[in-house]
C-alpha cells in the first residue's frame, strides 16, 4: 500500500512528530500530511510525553539528540505506559545512532538518518503502518470472539423463540457496528414444516421476504446475497445438516475478508445455539408426552376423579402466580399438582374404588398414597425437586395430617398450596358417596379449616383469587374436564 502524494486523504492513522528543531517538525507535519496521515507535532521533550499519553497516536517519530533530554529517554518514559506506538528515532548521523541495544530494549521499530528527502522514511512509515493494521485486525478478532463468547451462556440458556431472536439480534449488534439489516429465520424443531417458525428483522432490507413457505425464504435470501455485495447469507444447519434458519445482514459496505470470516464464526456458533434450542425442545415436549400419559393412568383408574389432577395443577400453579411466586416455583407447582396422586396407582381396586366406609386398615393402606408416589419418582431425576411436594399434600397446618403429621412452615411450600387446590376440586366435583358442594360451599369449608387443615395466608390468596377472576377460572376448569373427557 504505497500511498500517492498527489492524492492528498486523511487515513486512520495518527502520526506524531518530534524534534526540537522546528523547521524539522514542520517538514514532517506538511510531508505525512501530504500523503494522507493525521500529523500532531512538538518540539518540546517533556510536553511530547504528556501528550503521547493523553491522546491516541498510532507512530512516533522522533529526533535522537535533542535537550533537556534525549530521543531514547523519551521512547524510555513512554513504554512505561504505551507499548503499542510505533516508534521511528531519526539521527542526525549514523555514528550518532543508539546502540543496538537501546534500540532492542524499548522496542523501536527503526531508525533512520536524516537527509533532505523522506521517500526511504516514508517507506519505513508504510511499513509500520502494515504492522499497525494488522495488529488492529488481531486485536478486533480478539474483541469480538470475545464479545460472542460472552454471549453464548445467555443465547445457550433462552428457552423463547422471542427472546432467543431478540438476543442474537442484540449479539449481531455488537459485532458489527456497520450492520445496516439484518433478517433471522428460525425453524429449529420443525425442519420439515413449509413456514419459518419465527423471524427477525431489523434494518433495511432490500428484498420483500413476504413469502408464508420457508424455501422461499431461504431461497430469496440467498439470492439477496448473491446479487448484492453488502449482504452476506448464512443457512443454520444442525450437525445432521438440519436447516434450522437462516442469517442475512446487511453492512453499510461490502465485507472485508476479515468480517465474512467474523460472519462464518457467528453463524456456526448461532446454528449451535438454535441446535440447544431444538433439541432442549423436542426433550420438553417429550417429558410433557410422558407426564401426559402416567397422569391419564392416575386418572383413568376412577372416573368420578376424572380429570382432577388436571384442575389442582391448574388452581395451584394459578395461586403460586397470583401470589408472585418465581418461574421456578411455579413450574414445580404445576407439576406436583399433576402428579400429587400418581401414588394411587399402588392402591388396590377394592379399596381405592369402595362405595364403603373404609376400615381402618384399609385407610391405612390409602394413607400411604403420598409415600407411594415419592418412591415411585424418587429415582426419575426429572422429578427430583417435586418428590418432597407429593410426600407432604396430605399434612396439614395443626400436624394431625399424614405421612409425618409435619406443621406449618415444616410443610413445603408448594405442598400447601396443592392442598387447598386439592382440597376445593375435591369438593367442587362429584364422587361416588357423596354430591358435589358449590363453589360457596367449598369456600366456606376452606375458610373453616383455615389455620387448622390448610394455610391461612394461602386460603385467604385462593379466596381473592377466585373472587377476582371467578368467570375465567371456572371457564378454564370446565374446559379442562371437557378437553380431559374428550381425551380418554
Ligand atoms: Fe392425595
């Protein structure tokens, strides 16, 4: 890169001139400014290193003998805080030049004996200037792998197609700061379906993606890319060559060789991510098969109970929202209530579906329903942090429940909030020995046993939370057994 010096532009590098020989410094200012630098110049020693250190220069060239001290204390004080500034020490004459050694220690890059022409010092600039740049790319390489790989536990850990979209979008962003548009077509756990799952844009583009069939989109944004330098286009493929999605930018310039390797690393690092996404997907729908069908089986053993676990999932995930209870805690809620009976599977038919009064020890027997049920979870490690739950639904806030007759805050949490949902759905609905109660009713009965049988706080929650959104509730309860008697 010989730079002309009829042309006169101003690159991106700053170069700094010192010699205490004004007429010298002036030279250099309208030469290098001739040939396209920034030039900042001073012929005071000391004020030169202040400046060097308070502004950005990119070379330094700078005269040997000069007072009160010399060139080589100078480049001394300075690579005590700059290590990166090229230097150049100018000499008025070889047998006056530094020692090697000098010039090896505080990591100069040249020097060069004055003369009256500066064709061989400009040579030596565009050299420095070759280094500099590529230690620029090396550095902004570095940044940016950085940056992504700062991104990839966030971009891992997104569980929503929205949020996924937004914060690779936000990632994009980051790493190119010339970015103009940008479109993301996601498929992740739907390859052979014909329309994107979900798509992202920002920006400018130049192309109209309004088709509803995903080779369309592919295809166009291919051709988008072909036919025009500023784009580069990315298919996301899984390791089988799954198309996932695709990736099309768009850059205020065309790519440097350097920014399509850049978009390469993102690509395969985003089809990566969308991989997780897919697969962590396709394991929730399957736990959610599964969870489906073990229920059914809890369920399917008595009718009159059809759909139960069902509606105390419901009304307890419910209530542990309306209390504001976290995601998390949520969830196991959810999943408790789903699974708060799985234990009856091991009751005998006689006892569990008796018209009767129950013997005691019959009762015994369907007593030990929450015991049964966390054996039969303990060891699915998907199920580890609900087991405790569906041990203790049955105790109750005075301790004259069952398995270990535990008391209030001894309960779990979660556990007593399954209990009400359980306690009211049971009441609410109809069973063999006995018709179902109203909705009064049953509050009215919550209300008795409050602090007794069930948690206080949590009863007066549920009661604010039905009266506040009574319609929707018992639409959404008799949905769920019209939906659960349509299933079996
Ligand atoms: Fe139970």
């Amino acid at each position: 890169m010989r730079l002309s010096k009829h042309k006169q532009q101003v690159n991106d590098i700053t170069l700094f001139a010192l010699d205490d020989d004004p007429l010298m410094v002036d030279t250099l200012r309208s030469y290098f400014q001739g040939v396209g630098f920034n030039v900042d110049t001073d012929t005071e020693p000391l004020r030169a290193i202040e400046r060097i250190r308070e502004g950005h220069y990119d070379i330094l060239i700078l005269d040997f003998l000069m007072t009160p001290i010399c060139g080589d204390q100078v480049v001394e004080q300075i690579r005590q805080f700059n290590q990166d500034i090229f230097i150049i020490l100018l000499t008025g004459h070889k047998s006056l030049a530094p020692p090697i050694k000098t010039i090896r220690n505080f990591d100069i890059q040249a020097y060069y004996e004055k003369s009256d022409r500066f064709d061989q010092l400009e040579l030596l600039v565009e050299s420095c200037v070759k280094s500099i740049r590529q230690m620029k790319l090396i550095r902004k390489h570095q940044k940016d792998t950085a940056q992504l790989t700062e991104a990839l536990p966030e971009l891992y850990c997104q569980k929503d197609p929205q949020r996924l979209g937004q914060t690779i979008l936000k990632t994009a962003g980051s790493l190119w700061s010339e970015l103009q548009g940008l479109l993301l077509v996601i498929v992740t756990h739907r390859p052979d379906n014909q329309s994107p799952l979900a798509v992202f844009r920002s920006g400018n583009l130049l192309a109209n993606f309004d088709s509803p069939q995903l080779p369309g989109w592919l295809q166009k944004m291919q051709t988008v890319a072909k036919d025009h330098p500023k784009y580069m286009f990315s298919q996301l493929t899984d390791p089988q060559e799954q198309v996932l999605g695709g990736l099309l930018i768009k850059l205020k310039n065309p790519p440097s060789p350097y920014q399509s390797q850049l978009f390469q690393l993102f690509s395969s690092q985003i089809s990566g991510v969308l991989t997780n996404y897919a697969n962590t997907a396709l394991l929730n729908n399957n736990y959610l098969e599964m969870i489906k069908a073990i229920r059914k089986m809890v369920d399917a053993r008595d009718i009159y109970t059809s759909g139960h676990s069902d509606r105390v999932s419901y009304l307890a995930h419910r209530l542990a929202m309306y209390i504001g209870k976290d995601d998390a805690f949520c969830e196991r809620v959810r999943v408790a209530g789903l699974f708060h009976d799985i234990g009856k599977l091991a009751v005998p038919d006689r006892i569990l579906l008796s018209d009767q009064r129950l013997e005691d020890e019959d009762r015994q027997i369907i007593n030990k329903h929450p015991l049964y049920g966390y054996n039969m979870l303990e060891s699915l490690s998907l199920f580890k942090n609900i087991t405790e739950i569906i041990y203790s639904h049955h105790e109750r806030i005075d301790g004259k429940g069952y398995p270990d007759g535990l008391t209030g805050d001894e309960i779990p949490e979660e556990a007593r909030m399954i209990t009400i949902a359980d306690a009211f759905d049971a009441m609410s609905s109809h069973r063999r020995y006995r018709q179902s109660k109203t909705h009064e009713e049953a509050i009215e009965e919550l209300i008795r046993c409050s602090g007794t049988q069930f948690d206080a706080e949590y009863v007066k929650h549920f009661i604010a939370m039905l009266s506040e959104d009574r319609d929707a509730i018992e639409a959404d309860l008799a949905s769920l057994k019209k939906a659960y008697l349509q299933e079996i």
